[in-house]
DNA sequence: ATCAATGAGGATCCGTCGGTAATCTAACGA
DNA sequence: TCGTTAGATTACCGACGGATCCTCATTGAT
C-alpha cells in the first residue's frame, strides 16, 4: 500500500551485508542467518539483484555475493526500480482510470507533486547512506564481519 | 502499494452518485451501472460504508442508499479510514521492522512528514469538493438523475 | 574425477484484495 | 397475505506478494 514494498526494504538490509565491488563474497546464508530475511526468499532476491547488475553472485566453493557497483553509487532509487518497477509512480492517488492531466481528480496536482518529492529523495539517498540506520541485523553482521565503521568509512573518504 | 485503494476510489465514485440526506434512495444497481464498478463488490463496499456510518441504506420497495451526512462533511480520511484502515499510516516506509523513533531509518523523518502532509490534504478534501473530477460515469449518473451542477450547488450554498 | 559448497530454480503454500454468483431477507404495495 | 423489489450475506474464484521446501547446476578444492 505503500511506495516501496516489504521486499525492498529486505534488499536495502542485504545489500548492507555486502562488501564493496572486489571486496570478499558473502554467503546468503549468512546474510539471512543475521538480517531475519527468509533464505530461500532472499535467494531469489539476490538473483533479482544481480540479473539488475545491481549485485554480483558466484556459486560453488568460496561463493558468495558481493556489490557490483560502489555502495555510494546505488540508490534507493536503482533498488526500487529493480523490484518494485515503476508502474506505481503512474497510478492515480485513488486508482481512478479516467485521471488524467485533462481530467484531473481531486488529488491529482497535489499527489504528483508528493510523487516528484518522493523519486528526488529515493535518488539522492545511496546504500552507502543507509548507515545512519541502526538496523541490528546489519550492525552485527558487519561488526562479525570485519567492515569499516562508519565513522572509519567517512575518513577514507575524506582521503581519497 | 499507495496510501489509497482502489476500493476507497470506488467508494468516492458511488458517493458522489448519492443524494444528500433526505434526498430520494439510489439504488445500488443504478450506480454499479453508471460507473462501472461491479455490483456485487459495490453492494458490499455500500453495506461497509453503512455500518461505518457515511451512509444509510434501505432494502425493498423504494429503497436504496443515501449520504447519512452533507457531502460538504464527508472527507476523504473518512472514506480511507472506513476502507483501508490506518494500518499504513505507522509502517515504515521500507517496511523495516525495527524503525521507530529511537532507531529510525533514512527516510523515516522525510516520510514522517510526507505522510502528514497526506493526511492533512484527505482531511481537508470533502465529497463535495470532488466534484471538480471529471468522471465521466459520475458526470452521466448525475445529469440524468436530476442532481444539481457544480454551479448551482455553489449558488444554493451562498443563499444559505 | 570426485565431492562438498553454494547460488539457481521449480513447485507449492498462504493471506489479502478485487471480483462473481447464488441465495437470504427486509420492506413495501396490491 | 403474498409477491416484488430492494439490500445483505455467504461461498467461492483468481491474481499477487511473500514465503517455504526441495532439487538442480555450477564452482573450486582435493
């Protein structure tokens, strides 16, 4: 019922998971061991991603997923559009088929306004940004797992 | 996937067909007709709205259904509320399980507000504010059943 | 070559939402 | 009272998102 559904907020929390591009693989059994995400589930998942060129997965010994891209160079946005589409960011607030710009409801302006707000947002927001985000899964996991805090993440940065 | 469903739309297309109350019983059938919302789910749809009290229908000869309240003191967070519950209201946009104030997610202030902004505009708009939406089987309910234009129901308000 | 690790993929289940059809029942008129 | 006209109610169907289980296919290590 909302913009974004249950499924792309489990990819954000994955995708944290994962190491930058060239980074060590990650299993999806250990990301769904920590984030709570259904295995099998988030198998799919990160197939989804990965046909996308959103994430890189190698099966076999030693396999594992890793980011395709720089975690500051995946929005919000990319990730929406991969599962979600974006046939939502079309329909009329109240599902009227006869709302068109010509005959616009009620809402019409005014939710393609919100909508226009929305996208910016979802575009300016990047995986790298979601840190701010205490999820507790997450935090363990990376913690186990020997990532950057986020702190360490932002010196680096400031260095290159 | 949006704030509003698809049944609270057909809600808001079959009230705008109803009289005010005291007004002459539409019959259920009649409005299914005319804006092509399916008769047995709108029968349904009318049954909810009565029990949540925005209407009052009446079975057998000369029955039918009408406004329980002036259109003017109908708002659209009435209908939402009645049909969709306020259920979406608190998830977070993500869907994270674990955003709350203490421990929000990026978006959860942006979303916050958004979400505020939404509920203040379904609370301003009213029934008969909807008229300014040209929907075409609403519009031919309307004038074949004798309602009053948009305009002489502006001009009947100001004599009041 | 073989085996274990690991993602891919198919089949299926569940709950919700939108939708359909048949039947029940209240209200009124003749 | 009886029949017609309405809405009310029940049962059920199909699609879709989320989720589970089980098996297949690929990879690397030995």
């Amino acid at each position: 019922m909302l913009p974004l559904s249950q499924t792309t907020g489990y990819a954000l929390r994955a995708m944290r998971c994962l190491q930058e591009p060239g980074g060590q693989p990650v299993l999806v059994e250990s990301v769904a061991d920590y984030t709570g995400i259904p295995r099998s589930y988030l198998s799919k998942l990160v197939h989804k991603l990965a046909k996308k060129g959103l994430v890189t997965a190698r099966r076999g010994h030693h396999g594992g997923v890793v980011l395709a891209k720089p975690s500051a160079e995946i929005t919000l946005e990319d990730l929406s559009e991969a599962i979600d589409g974006v046939a939502w960011r079309k329909r009329c607030l109240m599902g009227l088929a006869g709302c068109t710009e010509e005959t616009p409801c009620v809402l019409h302006d005014y939710w393609k306004q919100t909508l226009q707000e929305i996208l910016v947002r979802l575009r300016s927001v990047t995986l790298a940004d979601m840190a701010r985000h205490q999820d507790p899964g997450v935090e363990r996991f990376r913690a186990d797992h020997g990532f950057l805090t986020t702190v360490d993440a932002e010196r680096d940065h400031a260095h290159a």
